[in-house]
C-alpha cells in the first residue's frame, strides 16, 4: 500500500500549525495556526485512528484548554479538562486539612496502546497523569502516581512541575513510563496503579547528594526502536541510556562538548540509535555556535555530528518537545526551535532543509509519516 502525506504537526508561542509535505518531506505547506494567540504545548496526532489529533493550549488569560481534531485539523472541538484532584497530604498542611491541584498547563498527551484504542493520557502541571477510555470525553486520575508516597519531596523545574513524558511499553501494554521534571522518571508495571523511582545512576548536579533517588530534572526520554527495555533519556545533567527498563542508567553524553539539552527523539528504522541536540548549558543554545544536532549510535558506541559547520550560523535552542523522528526508510527528523526555525532532514541528518516559514517561537514537533496502520 503506498504511504500517504506526511504531517508535521507545530506547537507554538501563538497558536498551532500542521505543515504537509510527501515522503520525499523537501517541499512544504504550512496551515494555520489554530487557536491563534495561545501558547500550544503538544499537538500529537494518534496514530491509531488516522485524522485524529489533540492539542494541549495554554493561554494566560483563559486558561488550559484541551482540543481534538477527528480531521486532521480542519476542525477542532474542546474536550472536558480533568477535574480538581485531591492530594492526599502526607503531613499535616499548616492552614488546610487538605488540598487541591488546579491546572495549571497542559503539557503531554500520549495515545494508549494499539490494544485500547479509546486510550489516551495528559500529563499536566501541577505533576498528574490522567487517563481517558473514550477518547478524551471524560478523564480519571492515575492515582498511583497522583498520589506517590513520594510526591512531597517533588520539586518545579524552570518550567513548573510538568508531567511533560509519557511512554506506554510497545511489547508490554501495562508497562509505561512518565518523566516529571524536577521529580525524575516513574515506571509502572502494572496499567499505573502502582509506580518506581526510576533514576538509579543519573546525577543531580544541582543537589547536594548527587545521585537520589528521585529528585532528576528529567528533560525527555525515549524508546529504543527495536528494545524497549532500552530507552535513553536527556536530563539537567546529562546524556543517559539504560537497557533494564530504567533499573540503572549509564551517561553516554560525558564525550561531548556539553551534555546538557531537553530533546531525545527516535526513529523504528534506525534501532539503536537515538538523536539529541545537546546545548551549552550556560546559555541554552545549541554547540558551535550553529545548528547542531548529534546522532548516538548504538552499534560503535559513538557520537555524530549531522549538520556541517558553518551551514546555518548562530544561537538555537529548543523546548523539550522540540525534536521528533518518523518511521520512513530513510528516517526524516524534526527540530523546531525556540526563535521559530523548523528544519527537517529527509535522510536520517545526512542534509538539512529550513521550511520557508517564520513561526513564533516553538514549542513542540509531532510528526504524522503516512505510513499505512501497522505498515512500514
């Protein structure tokens, strides 16, 4: 079956877009933006049930607001938030007998496994996970991590207490994995009802024990294509990869100027491999004073460069969401930037092609590969 259209879908400082293009993904067409003035967080297209996309908007003055398309984002409709969750408080609060979180951003939507196609999760700012079984109609909290025994000792990062990562297992459907920043990386073994600090080996510079157990900036993290047992994982402070499903985690970053950064992304062509785009920590933009994305390959254990000095000269940064991978033979990958830039590489980074448009600031880059359902 020939594969279809490929969609990038752009969250953005002011508003969302969808930008077309064919698997040779070298010529573009840029759409919208949907809920214009907004800060959109995460546009992610469910690769389920082709045409379906939800957008998680954030707007200072209105509020959260949660969206889904059932045509490619000709149209939207607003979908019901979850509702305020009680926190169970550990000790006693010194004003209230107890508390409540309000919404404060919508950050991830996640669709379900393949084996629930009504499934989907939102992470959200104050650090919660929910859980729809009906496609974003109506919501649940996931207790067992809304409720961790660990969760007073939670911190915000710069950008809040975002549950900003949500991975469900490929092979195993009631394995998943969120990441929430400043707390670290959870894995639940059984659908989320129960849930494990996963950080074991990732350093905390910014602490004075540098290797809690909970407590990591974790930026973002990801599966590898062929093993999910193995995922790597971008963090404050550091480059990491594991292959026990987060039991330890071993630096990988150490070789490069600086491993710092907030975007890991992966293709199901090129397992093993992964693809980052570290940044100077000091000043949150990309190494040499250029675009400049790394790709890790598995194979030699070894880092490469993908974009030729002196190609696109200056200063880059990227939010966590930033940088996504498609699933075509050669792999296309993704990077927005914070000043508004989208390149795309149609060949796994070996060339690099800006889209001739000026977006605001960007927030996040999802990609719909046109591939038939359980194609390749």
């Amino acid at each position: 079956m020939k594969n279809g259209p490929v969609r990038i879908w752009v969250g953005t400082r002011k508003g969302a877009y969808r930008v077309d293009g064919t698997t040779a993904r070298r010529r573009w067409t840029v759409n919208g933006p949907f809920d214009v003035g907004s800060d959109v967080f995460h546009v992610a297209p469910d690769p389920r049930h082709p045409g379906v996309v939800y957008s998680a908007v954030n707007n200072g003055w209105w509020g959260p607001t949660l969206r889904r398309s059932k045509n490619w984002g000709k149209t939207w409709k607003e979908l019901p938030l979850p509702g305020m969750l009680p926190i169970k408080q550990r000790s006693p609060p010194v004003e209230a007998p107890s508390a409540t979180a309000p919404i404060k951003n919508l950050w991830h939507i996640e669709p379900g496994h393949p084996s629930e196609p009504g499934t989907v999760f939102l992470g959200i700012d104050p650090g919660m996970l929910f859980r729809s079984d009906d496609g974003g109609d109506s919501w649940t909290g996931v207790e067992g991590i809304n409720d961790h025994p660990t969760r007073e000792q939670w911190g915000p990062g710069a950008g809040g207490l975002c549950t900003h990562t949500i991975l469900i297992d490929p092979e195993t459907p009631k394995r998943m994995y969120v990441g929430i920043s400043a707390a670290g990386s959870f894995r639940s073994d059984d659908g989320g009802e129960h849930w494990k600090p996963v950080n074991r080996g990732v350093e905390t510079p910014f602490q004075p024990v540098k290797y809690p157990e909970l407590g990591q900036c974790v930026h973002k993290m990801a599966f590898d294509a062929e093993d999910s047992s193995k995922l790597f994982r971008q963090d404050h402070g550091g480059i990491y990869v594991t292959r026990d499903r987060g039991e330890s985690w071993s630096r990988i970053g150490k070789p490069l100027e600086d491993d710092f950064g907030f975007v890991v992304a992966t293709s199901p062509t090129l397992p093993g491999d992964a693809f980052f785009a570290p940044l100077r920590g000091e000043s949150r933009t990309t190494l040499g004073k250029q675009l400049q994305l790394y790709r890790w390959q598995g194979a030699t254990k070894t880092w490469k460069p993908l974009v030729r000095k002196g190609t696109y000269p200056g200063e880059f940064g990227t939010h966590r969401e930033g940088l996504a991978a498609d699933g075509l033979d050669p792999a296309g990958i993704y990077f927005g930037t914070t000043t508004g830039q989208l390149f795309v590489s149609p060949n796994a980074g070996k060339e690099w092609i800006e889209v001739p448009y000026q977006f605001p600031g960007i927030h996040s880059v999802e990609v719909s590969d046109g591939r038939p359902v359980g194609g390749s």
